[in-house]
C-alpha cells in the first residue's frame, strides 16, 4: 500500500468516526440492509463468495453525501443476513484513478481473489479518461494494486466506458463493459483473455445497432452477463431512456435481455428489454454465482440524479443502501426474483391472521404493525374491484383486478406530493413485503414482480391497514425482523 493510498484510508475513517453518533441517531438508518458507514454509498461491486465467505463490495463516497472520487467499501457475510465491515478494499491514490475507483467485479483466479474495475480520471476542463484495473488479495481483506489492464478505447467509443464484468467460459475469460459511441449512443462490449493481463477487444454485443436494437438510451452502465436455466441474461442499466405507458419512469433504468451470447462473432441474440424492478429506488445491480449454484441479485436503492439532494437522511450524514439479495430463476421467458432463503432467519414473533375478511372499511390487524418487518399476504379469495395496504401513513399498495394494473404509491420526499408507480397484472396470488426504517421491497407472485422503493414515514407510525371494495378472504403474516446492522 502507498503512502498516498494509507493517508486517504485514514482521513476516511477519521470521517467515520466524526460522524458516527450523527449517523447512528438517525430515525431512517435501516435495520437489516446494508449501508454506508458514513458518506454516500452507491453500485454494489465485486459481488462474489470466496473461500466460503460472501464478499460485497460497494461504491462509497466517505467524505460527503454527494458523489465525487470514490472507494471501494467492503462487508462480508458467511450467511447473507449477518454482515461484517472489513477495511477500505481501494481508494483512489493513483494517477489511473485519481478521481475514483468507478465500479467493477471479483472472480477467483488461480486461488486469489482479482478485483477488476475503472480508474476514472478527469482533467481540469471535464475531459475524461477511463482505465481498467486490477487488484489482488490472498486473504480477501487486502489488495494490492497492479494498475491497468485496458488502457485504450476502442475506436469510436468516448470515455464513458467502465463497469467491466468478468467470467471463465471453461476456455478463457470474457468481460462485458457499458460504453457510449462518440454519437452517443449506448452499447455493451466484449473483451478475452486467456491471463487476465492482456485483453483483446472482441468488439460489441448488444445496444445500438446491434440486432434489433436500433438505438435505447445514451449509455449502458454496469452490465452483467451470465447463464440461467438454459439461458443467458444481460443485465444492464441503460440512461436516456423516455417513459413508455407504466414502464421507465425513474430517471434511468435496470434491467433485462433474455437470450444467447455467441462470444465467437460475438453478438448477444436476445429478446425485448424488461425492467427488473417497478419502484423508485433500484440502480445498478451486480449477480454472482455461489457455491451452491444460486444466482443471487443485489441492486443499489437508489437512482443517480434523482432528487439525491432532498433525502432527509443526508441530515445525519449518509445515504442509500443496498437492496436485500434475490436468488434469480427464469419462468415463462422472464426472471423472476425471490428473497434468499436465508432472509427467514430474521424472523421473530410471528403474528397470523388466516383467512380474514377484508372489507371497504379501513382496517388495522392485531399484531400487524412495526417499523422493521416482513408481511406476507396468500390464500386470496373472492378477490375483486381493488384491494390495498397502507404502510406506516406514508406509502400503499393497490392492486386493481379490472384494470389489472398494481400500484406502489408513496408520499414523495422532494414534493410531499403523492408518487406512483405501476405495472400490468393479470393475477394477485401473493404480496410478501419487506418493510424496513425507511424502505420498502415488494415481491408480488412469487417473485413475478418486484418494487423496491425508500420512503420516510413519520418515526412514530407504524400502523399497517387494509381495505378492499369488495369483501375479500386473505391470510395475513407477518414477523418482525431482528436488527443486524446499527
């Protein structure tokens, strides 16, 4: 480790520890999600499990609750609900990534843990210059740099070029990165390697002009391809996207393309875009395969550029969190997203209603409130016109079945107007709801649908309603969840 690098560890902790008390005595800290100690945290990164530990690693801004050069935080797990802070994984020391170490991924190579990742530069005038790097570890805690791997742009592409992805085929290593070509328009490409030192540019796979896309945003972040059940998926965050009817209507997306990579010529043959999740706050998701075969999903709650600024926790000197971790599996041509197994350990007094009658009457349940909790609705019957839940005063879900159209409503924290978002659907079979201090994932059907939004409801609400226009059988659980981070 530099000098350079030891001084900006330290300063970065000096911040943690200044604030500590601030950021603990917020109201809308989180109980069971992951989040900064202090600062900005966004992009959840390297998203691995080595040697039998779960490793994430997160884009994080220590210094001030606004984005700017950022580090590589790290928490690790052996059970995916239990989290430990380990030190700074990277920090932006060299003249490669002086203006941060932009986001990247892990593999295993030949026993080492290999993080790869931007380097972003920046020059007095704005002008930008993109690297890709490595650094390795042995114990998974420290890393030691070894500078870039890719040092030039392909012809045609700016500098908008990072989020490299990388994975073993069984011959040799391919990567993704989201790029921009120097008309704008949004594109992933592909790289091999048979060291992970020198990289041959394979050339791109999918976005504009590629396919059937004929253009679909103005750049592609974070992509992330892998096989599942028979297929391969891209994962991708495109910007510049117009709202369509229900669909992108956040300032920029996440999303999906179901089909199959040839790496040889190479080109993604692939099917229409779909948005992994209906809510406010999801950005930037990164996968990773574990030892059990799982392919688990963890996004950012959050947005780039999208009201950043008004969020009451910045107050107290933080901001965002990651999504709780989903297990991926394709079901009639669509992934689907459950909650890991693994989240039921939190559970703790469960509360259960089976077979009650909700009816036009807004009603409160014995038992059924809180602050930190899981709801799980089934068993629906007779259901018809609209059935909804409110949550804590300040957000609600409507689910429709003439229009079949589900709604996720919340009172905004920018306006304090109220806020939607929507998505079409046929059938409500089951709703299970993650409610956090001050947040909110929705996994409808199983996992067909997905809403992961912040909200800020008054501390001291914790009522949870119900109300149907016509009378409705439902069965109502409900667990509180034990606390696991301060």
């Amino acid at each position: 480790m530099t000098e350079k690098e030891r001084e900006l560890q330290r300063k970065a902790m000096e911040e943690i520890k200044k604030h500590e008390d601030t950021v603990k005595s917020d109201p809308f800290r989180l109980t069971y999600h992951l989040m900064p100690p202090v600062g900005l945290l966004n992009d959840p990164n390297g998203w691995i499990k080595w040697n039998g530990t779960y490793h994430m690693f997160f884009q994080w801004n220590p210094f001030k609750t606004a984005h700017g050069a950022k580090f590589w935080g790290h928490y690790t797990s052996t059970d995916l609900v239990h989290w430990k802070e380990e030190p700074i994984a990277l920090a932006p020391s060299e003249w490669y990534e002086k203006n941060g170490c932009y986001s990247g991924s892990a593999v295993d190579h030949e026993g080492t843990l290999k993080l790869i990742y931007t380097g972003n530069v920046k020059g007095e005038q704005g002008e930008r210059e993109s690297y890709q790097c490595i650094a390795t570890s042995t114990d998974g805690v420290t890393f030691t740099k070894e500078g870039p791997v890719i040092d030039t742009l392909p012809e045609g592409y700016t500098a908008h070029f990072r989020d490299p992805k990388v994975w073993h085929d069984g011959n040799e290593w391919l990567l993704v990165i989201g790029a921009q070509t120097e008309d704008e328009k949004g594109l992933v490409l592909l790289y091999r390697s048979q060291d992970m030192k020198t990289w041959e540019f394979a050339g791109p796979v999918a976005g504009a002009g590629i396919g059937s896309i004929d253009e679909f945003g103005y750049m592609w972040e974070c992509p992330d391809l892998f096989h599942l059940e028979g297929k391969d998926v891209l994962v991708v965050s495109p910007q510049g996207l117009e709202p369509e009817g229900m669909k992108y209507h956040n300032t920029y997306q996440a999303g999906y393309l179901i089909g199959e990579l040839d790496s040889k010529t190479p080109i993604f043959h692939h099917g229409l875009f779909e948005e992994l999740d209906r809510g406010f706050e999801f950005y930037a998701p990164q996968t990773t395969e574990d030892d059990q075969g799982r392919r688990i999903l963890v996004g950012w709650m959050g947005v780039p550029d999208q009201d950043e600024h008004l969020h009451p926790t910045r107050e107290n000197e933080w901001i965002h969190s990651l999504t709780l971790p989903r297990e991926l599996h394709i079901r009639a041509d669509r992934v689907i997203q459950k909650p890991v197994e693994e989240l039921k350990a939190l559970r703790k007094n469960e509360v259960s209603h089976r077979n009650v009658v909700v009816n036009k009457d807004e009603t409160a349940y014995e038992g059924v409130f809180g602050k930190s909790l899981e709801l799980q609705l089934s068993n629906f019957e007779n259901l018809e016109g609209t059935f909804e839940v409110s949550l804590r005063g300040s957000a609600r879900m409507v689910y429709d079945t003439e229009a079949q159209v589900f709604t996720f409503e919340r009172i905004s924290f920018a306006t304090r107007l109220v806020e939607k978002r929507q998505c079409h659907l046929e059938s409500l079979n089951s709703v299970r709801t993650y409610v956090d201090s001050s947040s909110v994932e929705i996994f409808i059907n199983d996992g067909q649908e997905v809403f992961t939004s912040r909200f800020f409801p008054s501390p001291e609400n914790e009522e949870i309603t119900f109300r149907a226009s016509t009378d409705t059988t439902v069965t109502i659980q409900k667990w509180d969840m034990k606390q696991v981070t301060e």
